[in-house]
C-alpha cells in the first residue's frame, strides 16, 4: 500500500552498506520509520532528501514494521539555517524535542504545526530567535498536555514571566513579534522551559546546553 506524506525529516542513520533510515514527523501518521535502499550509493537520485531539517513530499510503502522510500520532492530544505551555526543549532534543537514528544505511529497535528511554522519563521528572521524559541517551547509543552505553573517548579515565578508565558502560549506566531521582553525575564522563562522538560520527558535534548552557550 502507498501512502504520500508530506513532512519533516527528524534525524537519520546509516543503515546496511548502501541503506539508510530516517524518521519523519508528518501530520496523517506522526512519526514514521522510513527505509531508504540504496540511497548511500553515489548513483542514488535521493541523497539530496534524506537529511535532518529537510520539510519534503515522500511517496512511500507501507510494510510491516516500516516504511520504503519510492519517490520523494523538496518543499523547503531551510538552506539558510546551515549559513550559521546559531540558526543549526536552534533547528537541531526543534526537531530534537519532536524526536523526544512523539510517539511511532501517533498523530499530534499540532506540534506539526508547530514545528513546520517555527521553521519557516527561524530561516525567516522574522523573530528574535530567543522570543521564537521561548514560544516554540512553550507550545510544545502544552501540546503534550503539560500546563505551565506555579505548580510545575519548584522555585518562585514572578508574575511578570507567568504574564508573558501565557501571552507565548495563546498567542500566534505571527503576533509574537509586538512583544519585548527584557533578558531578567528571557532567562526566567528558559529556566522554566529547561526544568519542565527536564523534569517531564524522557529524555533532554542535547542540543539545549550548545544553545546556552552561544
């Protein structure tokens, strides 16, 4: 059976001599193993699809446990984001907490969409990509039923950061670009962000501590 998807490419792994596996986030399905024979050979029409980052078009089979690669196109291989390590590392870091939320086979439209429009909006330069991250975050988490509190840390949160959480939170994409918020407050949100994730998932994106050092 076929099956044509559109999605995002979340990371892939050599597979065999001449095989590779990606695995790609789609709406219809979540996330998806993928088998692409042959697509290491020199020879292979496909070398260009198969890489993190990449939103594509993919015509598959469906089999037992995995799916085949027949045919595939580029949508946006968001090219500008390997221009600058920082934009790298804060794409890395988005797929990265869709790897760790999502579930084989289980669909999240949301944090698809959420993913999709918050890398158009990074290779954009639209936003500040610390406001873009924050409310990227912020999303994500809501998205997988957590709610962001007073009860969800153990530390103090001042009304200021609990005000812009939510105003990232409710608001659209497109519309977080009104807001300023100053660095006391960035930092308050990312600790939160940081030990949240930490505290609830299954594991920590490696990409977080690169971000913090940049």
């Amino acid at each position: 059976m076929q099956e044509k998807v559109k999605g995002v490419v979340l990371k892939t792994m050599d597979y065999k001599e001449k095989d590779k596996l990606m695995w790609v986030f789609t709406e219809e399905f979540g996330k998806i193993s993928v088998l692409c024979k042959g697509v290491r050979s020199q020879k292979s029409k496909f070398q260009s699809l198969i890489r993190p980052l990449l939103f594509g078009e993919f015509l598959l089979y469906r089999g037992k446990s995995l799916y085949s690669l027949n045919e595939g196109n580029i949508i946006n291989s968001f090219s500008r984001l390997t221009t600058s390590l920082e934009l790298l590392t804060y794409g890395s870091y988005y797929v990265e907490l869709v790897d760790i939320v999502s579930i084989d086979g289980e669909p999240q439209p949301m944090i698809y969409r959420n993913l999709v429009t918050a890398l158009y909006l990074l290779e954009s330069g639209a936003l500040d990509m610390e406001i873009l991250t924050l409310a990227y975050e912020f999303k994500l988490i809501s998205y997988t039923g957590l709610n962001i509190g007073k009860e969800m840390v153990p530390f103090e949160i001042t009304q200021g950061a609990l005000k812009t959480a939510e105003f990232l939170l409710r608001t659209d994409f497109a519309k977080i670009h009104v807001l300023k918020i100053d660095e006391k407050t960035k930092k308050e949100l990312q600790t939160i962000t940081s030990f949240v994730m930490k505290d609830s998932y299954q594991r920590r994106p490696k990409s977080l501590d690169m971000l913090k050092y940049m």
